[in-house]
C-alpha cells in the first residue's frame, strides 16, 4: 500500500490542495493520500480558526472522494504536534505502508525551520509538488538537495524529464508538476475579512460552513 501523507494547516482548505492530492494519487498511483491538518502549530499562531473548524471543513471538502482520507493525529491533540512524531506514531501503526510526504516546493524549503528536520528528512520519501510563485530551481537553496540546479531547471522547463532526486540522507524526493493552481489560504483569509467574494476557490460546502460559522471575519 502506498499512501501520500498531505499535512498542513488548512486553514481553510481549497481546490488547490484538493486538485493537488488528485493529481499526486493519479500521476504516481498511490492507493491514497491522507489529509492531517494540524493541531495548534508551531509556527502559525495568528488568526487561525479552531482545529475543529478545520478539520470538519476538510471532511466536508473530501467526503465522495474515496482516495482522499482524513486523520486526526494531529488535531485531536492539545498543544503543538511535529512532524516527525507524526510520522513516526503512522509508520509504527501501518506496517508495511509505503508513506510519501506531500509538500508544495514553499514547505519544502521550509523544512529546516521545522522540528528536528535532518530526521525527517531521513525517515521518508518526498513528493514535492509545484506551486505558483515558485519553481522547482528555487529548491536549490535547500540544504538537503544532493542534484545540482540543472535537473531542477529541467523540471521546470520539460515535461517528462526524470523528476526524482536524490537527497542527502539518501531518501529522494519526486518532484511533480501538477496543473498550477494559484490559490492560497491567505488570499482567501484576506478577501474575507475585505467582504470580497471567495466563491469558486474552495467547495461551496466549504464556502457553507465559513459563513455559518462566521470564520475568519475581522475580530
Ligand atoms: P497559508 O496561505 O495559510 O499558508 P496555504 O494555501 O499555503 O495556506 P497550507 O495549509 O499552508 O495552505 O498548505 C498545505 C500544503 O499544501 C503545503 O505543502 C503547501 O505547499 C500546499 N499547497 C497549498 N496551496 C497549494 C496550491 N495552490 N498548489 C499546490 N500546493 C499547494
Ligand atoms: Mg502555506
């Protein structure tokens, strides 16, 4: 069994991370990919709606899709939750499961503010997925990259260049090129507390569940 781990804040969730773990499960044929939205998280303090709030968008947003799962590790926790434990606590429960981390090239690169990064970096494999605003090239700022600027060049360039890297713990990375939706939560954080309509950038189930819980309105 293969499964990608997609973890995040989700705060809210949109079509860009939904259309992203489709095409992650589709292109590389995993048996799933597995949404964790974060508890109270470490970086991220200011105005961020409840784990409840988000998680329950999330079941909405993945609910009659059956490769699309949700898992509270994370957020059924008090107080903050890292990566690595996270991790650490599903490998030791699915034995046998190949697990990919799914991250955008933003969260990759921010890897080495995370709790003890060189161990998460050696205990998985990456899936690392495009995002508007960036290009793969910019990963070579990254400080576990073991490929040089050229095979990250040609994945942004070409379409079916060899898109698996190496990295330095000897674990790789696939970098995959999804279709480039430019939606972020900030954005639609924003419109909201602008009055701005947020229609089309989420599922209106979603959108549903902002208004009648009034998120993210000015405080
Ligand atoms: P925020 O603006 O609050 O940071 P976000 O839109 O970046 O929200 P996150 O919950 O931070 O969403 O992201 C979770 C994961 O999804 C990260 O790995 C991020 O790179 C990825 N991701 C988010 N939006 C997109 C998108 N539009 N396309 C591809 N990947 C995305
Ligand atoms: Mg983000």
């Amino acid at each position: 069994m293969k499964v990608g781990i997609f973890g995040g804040t989700f705060n809210p969730v949109h079509y860009g991370h939904l259309r992203a773990a489709e095409e992650v499960r589709e292109k590389l044929r995993l048996d799933k990919i597995l949404f964790i939205p974060s508890g109270k998280p470490p970086l991220k303090t200011r105005e961020i709606a409840s784990a409840r709030h988000r998680y329950e968008m999330l079941r909405i947003a993945v609910k009659g899709n059956p490769f699309l799962e949700l898992s509270d590790i994370e957020c059924r926790k008090q107080g903050k939750s890292f990566t690595v434990n996270t991790l650490e606590a599903l490998k030791n429960i699915n034995l046998g499961t190949e697990f990919f981390f799914v991250l955008g090239i933003d969260a990759f690169l921010d890897i080495p503010h995370w709790w003890r990064p060189e161990q998460l970096v050696s205990m998985t494999d990456f899936i690392v997925i495009s995002r508007p605003g960036l290009s793969f090239g910019a990963m070579r700022e990254s400080p576990y990259l073991t490929s040089g600027i050229k095979l990250l060049r040609d994945v942004d360039r070409f379409r079916n260049v060899t898109n698996v890297i190496k990295l330095k713990t000897n674990r790789y990375a696939i970098l995959l090129r999804l279709t480039p939706i430019g939606i972020s939560s900030t954005e639609i954080r924003k419109c909201i507390r602008q009055g701005k309509s947020i229609k089309y950038l989420l599922p209106p189930e979603v959108h549903s569940y902002i208004i009648t819980h009034k998120l993210y309105k000015k405080s």
